[in-house]
C-alpha cells in the first residue's frame, strides 16, 4: 500500500512538472513571438516612414529647385517668341 501512494505521488510530481513545463513553454513562445513581431513591426514602420519622407523631400526639392525654374523659363523663352 505505501509502495502505490509512493508511485501515486512520482507520477503526480512528474504528471505536474511536464504540465508545468509545457505550459511555461507555450507561454514563453507566444510571448517571444508578440514581443517580436510588436519590435519588427515598429522597425519597420520608422524604416518606412523614414524613408518615405527622405524620399518625399529629395522629390519636392528637385521639382522645386530644378524642373519648375526650368519649365519656368522654358515658358519665358516661349512666350518671348510668341511676342515676337
């Protein structure tokens, strides 16, 4: 009878202890992956809009200081020969 509750008892420890460690795994993974995922998609996101504005600003100051003077005088060259 002693030797049964003994075995009874191991097999409860060890039946706890793997639950316990499957349980503790499973979290640390979905954490792991939340944690992750949450820092990748903010990497990505300041990359993006970095990039974006750097982008969006080296446009507009090449449109603005470069083609528009040029269409600019391109129309003033136009329109002095059609005064003409």
């Amino acid at each position: 009878l002693k030797l049964i509750l003994k075995l009874r008892n191991i097999i409860f420890r060890v039946f706890i202890n793997i639950i316990f460690l499957v349980f503790k795994n499973i979290i640390f993974l979905v954490f792991k992956n939340i944690i992750f995922r949450v820092f990748i998609n903010i990497i990505f996101l300041v990359f993006k809009n970095i990039i974006f504005l750097v982008f969006k600003n080296i446009i507009f100051l090449v449109f603005k200081n470069i083609i528009f003077p040029v269409f600019i005088n391109i129309f003033l060259i136009i329109s002095q020969f059609v005064k003409k």
